[in-house]
C-alpha cells in the first residue's frame, strides 16, 4: 500500500475537519485512521482525474472509502452514482 506523504496526509486532514469528519456523499462519520476500512476517510477528487479532473485541494472532497471505491467503479462502468448516493443514505439512515 502506498504511504501517504506529508502534503497528501494534509489535504486529507484539512478536508476532513472542512466536511465536519462526514463523507461528502453519503454523510456518515468517517475515521482519518491508516487501516483501510469502509468508513476510513479518503481524499476523491469531484470530478475525477480520469475525466481531465484537477489534482487541486478545490476539486476534492472528503469521502468514505466505501463512497470513494463506488465511485470509481461507477466512473468506469458507466453506472448512475446519484442513483448509489441515495441508496447509501438509505443504509446509513436505517442502520
Ligand atoms: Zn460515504
């Protein structure tokens, strides 16, 4: 697994408490831990690198893992990602 450095550990810090330490899609509390886990804070870039996406702090919000990892699979297979979004606040609102 790839070690964060210094400037990206940051980024991921400073949005998280930007994002009130919630998922920017589905709202659940997230955790800035190392250990990978669903609800392990990440760094993913709104409009996302594949698609000509800056690698900017401004095109970035603090996501889930769980959000992040659905969104790149969303972004290539094509898949509605709204559609996952409010799926995911169903789950986290009756869990
Ligand atoms: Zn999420």
């Amino acid at each position: 697994m790839k070690t964060p450095t210094g400037n990206q550990l940051l980024r991921r810090t400073i949005l998280w408490l930007q994002a009130d330490k919630k998922c920017h899609w589905c709202g659940r509390a997230t955790l800035l831990c190392d250990n990978v886990a669903p609800d392990q804070a990440t760094v993913d870039h709104s409009i996302p690198r594949g698609r000509g996406g800056p690698d900017t702090i401004e095109n970035c919000v603090s996501a889930c893992r769980q959000c992040n990892e659905a969104r790149m699979a969303t972004s290539r297979s094509g898949r509605d990602w709204d559609r996952h979004v409010a799926e995911a606040a169903i789950t986290t609102a009756t869990t």
